[in-house]
C-alpha cells in the first residue's frame, strides 16, 4: 500500500491571517495564564507540542529543556483540546480556503484501493479535525472502523521528525510513502528519512527554495496538475 501523509496548513488549507494566532493566543491564557501567541517565534513546519514548549521557554514560563527531556514533555490533551475548539470557533466565521487541485487531488487519490491517505501535520489531532471539517475534507482521512483521522499528529511530539516514524510506526514493512508538504521542515524530514515528496508553493517556502529537496515541486495542483500529482505517486 502506498501511504500519502498529507500536511494541512498551507498544503490542503489556508487560514485567514491571525486566525492560529489568535487561537493559540485563547489557548495560551486559559491553560497557562500568559499573554501570548505562537507567532512570537518561528511556527512554520513544528508540532503544537514543540510550539508549546518553545513559546513557554521565551515568555519565560518555562526553563530550557534538554532535546532528550523534551521529547517527554507532557503537555496535557486539554491544552490541545482548548486550542482546536478556539479554532474551531474563529472557523465558524472566517472559514479557511482549500488550495488550488486539493479536492481533486484527494478525489482521484482515495479512489485507488492501492493509496491510503493520512495526515502528517503539525497541529494536533484535535485541531487538524476541526480544520478539515470546516472544508467538509476529513472524509478522506477517516478510517472506516474506528471513523478516527489516520496519521500522525503535533500532539504526539515535539519535532517533526518524530512524527515521520509514528507514521511508520503504524505500517506494514511492505508499505511505502509519498509525503505532501509545504514547509521547509517538511522537505528536510522527508529527505532525512529517504521519501518521495512533492512539495507544493502554496505556503511560505518559494519553489526555488524547495527545490534542493526534490525535482516534484508545484506552485500549487491547480490548472489541472494535480493530474500530474497522482502520476507521481501512483509511481512510487
Ligand atoms: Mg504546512
């Protein structure tokens, strides 16, 4: 089976700006009781847990921890919960844009008995949730068992990298992936790990930048590429 791990912001979904900053700033004071956001430091690419960590440290909250203590870190499922449902209510107004291609793109993929799409994204499964349900896309992450979206959330560790071998953790040795991603952090983690990637413009990394990591790089699946798209990782 080929396993395409989808990102969501700025890969399947755009958000309004300030919509995650005010959000996380929701979140930030009723779980931790500080005035601040998660756009007071670098976010693009990292897990809610490691924005969480990191955020915490600069306001001073929190004290530095070393990298093997803070893949440990427990942060508790109420902040993540209280952090998607702020989400889910800026949504409510201000819903977000689906990318050029994406509804085409996941249309064509979900159809193959041979791909199963999932989701490897930064936010946690709470607010992953709550953003793809606001665009009617959760459908095509669901498992049909369990109705639970498949993949490997920012809830579940601080680095994005660690992420990658949850995803992996949950397959079969025989199967193999394609990543779908648009940040920079993104096309490090699939390089590191030695897997197909396309990687799309649609976010803050340029194409030129993107391009180091892959010669699959589009300015975004609309205009039919994501015709192309499926080409690619129907290959793999
Ligand atoms: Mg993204």
């Amino acid at each position: 089976m080929i396993r395409v791990l989808f990102d969501v912001d700025e890969t399947i979904l755009s958000l309004e700006p300030g919509i995650n900053r005010d959000a996380s700033a929701v979140m930030f004071k009723k779980v931790f009781h500080v005035d601040t956001h998660e756009e007071i430091i670098d976010n693009v690419g990292k897990t809610e847990m490691g924005i969480i960590q990191e955020v915490l440290e600069k306001v001073g909250v929190r004290q530095p921890v070393t990298e093997q203590e803070s893949f440990f870190t427990e942060i508790s499922d109420e902040a993540y919960k209280i952090w998607a449902q702020a989400t889910a209510d800026e949504l409510e107004t201000r819903p977000p844009r689906v990318l050029p291609g994406i509804l085409e793109l996941l249309t064509a993929l979900s159809k193959n008995p041979l791909i199963q799409l999932e989701l490897l994204t930064g936010g946690s499964y709470w607010r992953a949730e709550e953003k793809l349900k606001s665009v009617s896309l959760d459908k095509f992450f669901r498992d049909s068992n369990s109705n639970q979206l498949r993949g490997a959330f920012g809830n579940m560790a601080d680095r994005r990298d660690n992420l990658f071998d949850i995803a992996a953790q949950q397959a079969s040795p025989e199967d193999r992936f394609v990543i779908v991603d648009d940040s920079l952090i993104g096309a490090r983690m699939a390089k590191e790990h030695n897997i197909p990637v396309l990687m799309v413009a649609t976010g803050k990394a340029t194409e030129q930048e993107l391009r180091p990591f892959t010669r699959h790089v589009f300015p975004d699946f609309g205009d039919n590429r994501w015709q192309e798209a499926v080409k690619i990782i129907t290959k793999q």
